[in-house]
C-alpha cells in the first residue's frame, strides 16, 4: 500500500513507541485507536514502518501484560500471544523476515525485506482477529459497576469505539486503506449486526459494480466489500443470534449473484462463498421457505434490481426468469476449473440442492396425506445441482446422501457403483423426463461446460457416463434414442 506521507506516519509510530505506557489509565483510554493505527498500517509502506508497527504491538501487548490487573489464566494467555507474535505466522504477516531471534523485541528495520507481498484478506482477518483477543482477554476481569449495580462489559466500549473509527471511512473512497477497513469491519461487526450497516454494504456494492468500478479495476474493494457482507450476513447464523430480520437480505443475494456473473480468479471463491451465506441466511429467517417454489421465490425479490440485472444476464448468457436452476448451475461451473474453488461450489451447490429439494419433497409429502401414490423424483430444477456435483461427488455413498435429500431412498445405490447409480436414476424413471427442447439443450450446454472445466480421466468418465444415461431422458432432443 502506497502512502504520499509515510514519513509523517513514521513519525507518529515512533512517538506512540517510545511514549510511557505506565500509566494504566492513559493505555486504557487509547487501546481502540492503537489497535485501528495497527490494523491500517500493518505489513505496509517501507522497512521502518512494517518493523514499527509489529513493535507497536509488542509494546502494547507487554504493557497490558505488565500494568492490567488480569487474573493469572489470562495473564498466561496475553503472554502466549506475545511470544507467537515472534513466530513466522505474524512476523510474515506484518512484512518481516521469517524469524526473529530471541524474542518480539527483536524486530527492527534490518529483519524487515522490501520486497513484500501485498498483505491479504486473510492475513488481515488473522492481524484484526488477533487485536480482538486481546482487548476481550485484556477485558475478561474487567467490569464497570454503575450505580444502578448494572454491569457493563469494557470490552463492548472499546469494541464499540474501534467499530466507530473503522465505519469513519470505510464507505469513502480510498484505496489505501479502504479495503483493511471493510476487513476490520467484517470482523468487529459479525457479533453486532446493524441493519444501518447491511444498508451502507448495499449501497457500497452497488457502486463497485457500477461502469466506474470496471474502468478502475480496484479488485480489492470489491473483495474486501464480499469478506464484509459475508461476516455480517453470516454472523445471522450463529445459534445464539439475537437480532432483528434484515430488510437487505434478498438484495445481498441478487447482488452476490452479479458479482458472480462477472467476477473470476480471486474474487470468485469469494463471491460464491457470500451466496452461500445469503441462501443460508434466507433459509435460517423463512421457516417456511421449503413450501415456496424456489424460482419464483427469489424472483419475486429480484424486480427491483431490472433492468440493469437483466443486461447483465444478457452479457453473461444466462437467463434466470427462463430457468433459475440452469442459470446459477451455469454460475458454479465456472468454479469447477479452479480446484481450490471447487469445495465451495460443492457445499452452494449442496444448499441449492437441499433448498430445492424441500420443496419437491413438500409435495410428495402433500400428496401422500391425500392418500394420491406419489412417486418421489428428481425434477429438472433440482438435475441442474446434481449435474454440477458429478465430477465433485467420489463415491456412491455421497451421492446417496444427496439422493436421500431429494427424497429418493438413497439406500437402494449405496452399494452400487457411480456409473451404475446414473443407470439406475435414469432407467427407473427416478428422474423427471424433460419433454421439451428447451431444458433438453438446457441440460446439454450446462454439461459441456463442465466438461469444459474437467482434466481429470475419473472426472471426464463420469460425465460422460452422466450424459449417456440422460440422453434417452431428453427425446425431444434426441428423438433417435
């Protein structure tokens, strides 16, 4: 990260390092914004800054050790932390050499390398995580008792003021720090979300994916935006959650899908994990999602967004008011041509599979309490999902498990092997038969492209053995069959 001013910065550093922190009081006061002046300044700008910066924590993390009043676990655990901080782990992280000798207070410009790669979000998330340990072990004896005895944790105030340096500019453009600030965001806020907050990342998103955005090419805000609507809209899913129903979720949704249709690389490992989120998220507040048509669903939520989605779709070749199931399918597998994406495309695929599934299995369960003799099948919205788990799924009991989800009796080909259970699910009128030309070539384009994304011999004999198997299914297509 590029500064104008590093030397001013530099400056700064010096005077908080070589400032007295024997004043309890004083470190007590200022802890939220040394630990902002640390998650923005990390692992950049030249030698002197990066080794500043990682003694700054040192030195903070020392005087807290040295000046709180912490009961002895927590003061072991604060010491823990102080010795890792001379590992490779966070000395790398903050653009040093992978060792320094003796202790953390070894650290000085001569073990930092100029040459150092860009911090990531991950490494981020490792830096601002840390932070948090600290102030909540700082914090963990530490309770103010008003004079209406009501008690309040000291680490919430000082969460709360980090959290309100970070809001400051996080949504002002500056490729600076804009990014580490959404990061830090992300993680502060994913315990306290605000509906306020979910509004700004909506709004934010929608200015990323504007033409501007595009002519920039700033990759890293886009990305930074995705890690932070993932941690809030993900915070949703821990049990003890509390807060109210977000009015933001649907568009979140949309909006992760956009970015899907146009993203690739780095980004859309990220991307997809953010829709992953959303699906679960939606599930978790919609008791009643598993009764509603899936397509129509999460269409009825996308007319606010036209017509800029529907130009965007357009471009992309996909066409969700045709077909919902074949255009997110078309979406994942893009992932498959990137093995490091392919265990999330695998575990969305799978929401979208079960969300699908519900539904279906809703009917049949209709149907059977009018004493009506259902057969439970595979339908072509949910085959899209099942298409794109092919080359993922490696044995017959995997498959099973997700055939037992679309409500089949997935006992009847755990035994069987892959290319056997495709035989089966087709010979036996498991699945839907698709009766027209559309979902027939629907089903053709969407195999080739994961043809496409597949090297592998195991991966490519699967496929074909998948598409063997559906042909005869598709007569209106192959009407030789």
């Amino acid at each position: 990260m590029d500064h104008p001013a590093w030397k001013e910065v530099a400056v700064q550093l010096r005077l908080c390092l070589t400032h007295s922190f024997d004043n309890w009081q004083l470190s007590h006061q200022y802890l939220p914004e040394i630990m902002y002046i640390i998650s923005v300044t990390a692992a950049c700008g030249p030698a002197v800054i990066r080794s500043s910066t990682h003694a700054f924590l040192v030195n903070t993390v020392h005087s807290i050790i040295t000046h709180y009043p912490l009961p002895p676990n927590d003061h072991q655990k604060l010491e823990t932390i102080l010795n890792e901080l001379s590992t490779a782990k966070y000395t790398l992280l903050f653009g040093l050499s992978h060792t320094i000798q003796d202790t953390a207070f070894s650290a000085s410009a001569n073990s930092a390398n100029d040459a150092v790669e860009a911090l990531s979000i991950s490494g981020l998330e490792t830096i601002v995580t840390l932070l948090i340990d600290v102030i909540n072990i700082a914090t963990s004896n530490s309770m103010v008792v008003t004079s209406s005895l009501l008690m309040r944790d000291q680490s919430n105030v000082w969460r709360a003021r980090w959290l309100s340096l970070v809001t400051g500019g996080a949504f002002r453009s500056n490729p600076a720090i804009q990014p580490r600030l959404l990061v830090a965001l992300g993680c502060l806020a994913e315990s306290e979300v605000d509906d306020a907050l979910l509004y700004q990342l909506v709004n934010a998103l929608h200015n990323t994916l504007d033409e501007h955005y595009s002519r920039d090419g700033n990759e890293i805000v886009l990305n930074s935006l995705l890690f932070a609507c993932t941690k809030l809209v993900g915070a949703r899913l821990k049990p003890n959650y509390k807060g109210p129903d977000s009015a933001y979720l649907h568009e979140l949704f949309w909006l992760a899908t956009a970015v899907l249709e146009i993203v690739d690389t780095q980004t859309y490992p990220l991307a997809v994990t953010f829709v992953e989120t959303c699906l679960k998220a939606l599930s978790a507040a919609d008791d009643d999602l598993e009764h509603h048509h899936l397509p129509t669903y999460f269409l009825t939520h996308r007319k606010a967004l036209k017509p800029a989605v529907d130009v965007l779709d357009q471009l992309v070749g996909v066409n969700f008011e045709r077909s919902f199931s074949f255009s997110m399918a078309a979406l994942l597998a893009k992932g498959l041509k990137s093995q490091s994406s392919r265990e999330i495309v695998k575990s969305t695929t799978a929401v979208l599979f079960a969300l699908s599934s519900k539904q279906q299995r809703s009917k049949v369960n209709d149907a059977a309490n009018g004493l009506e003799l259902v057969k439970p099948t595979i339908s072509f919205e949910v085959l899209p999902y099942l298409a794109i788990l092919v080359p993922i799924i490696s044995t017959s009991d995997e498959l099973a498990d997700y055939l037992a989800l679309a409500g089949l009796d997935g006992d009847e080909f755990r035994s069987l092997p892959l290319a056997e259970v495709w035989r089966k699910l087709f010979n036996d009128g498991s699945v839907e038969e698709m009766l027209d030309n559309e979902t027939s070539l629907l089903l053709l384009s969407l195999t080739a492209a994961i043809l496409s994304s597949c090297e592998r011999e195991k991966e490519l004999l699967l496929l074909y053995t998948f598409f063997a198997e559906a042909a005869p299914n598709t007569r209106s297509t192959f009407p030789y069959m």
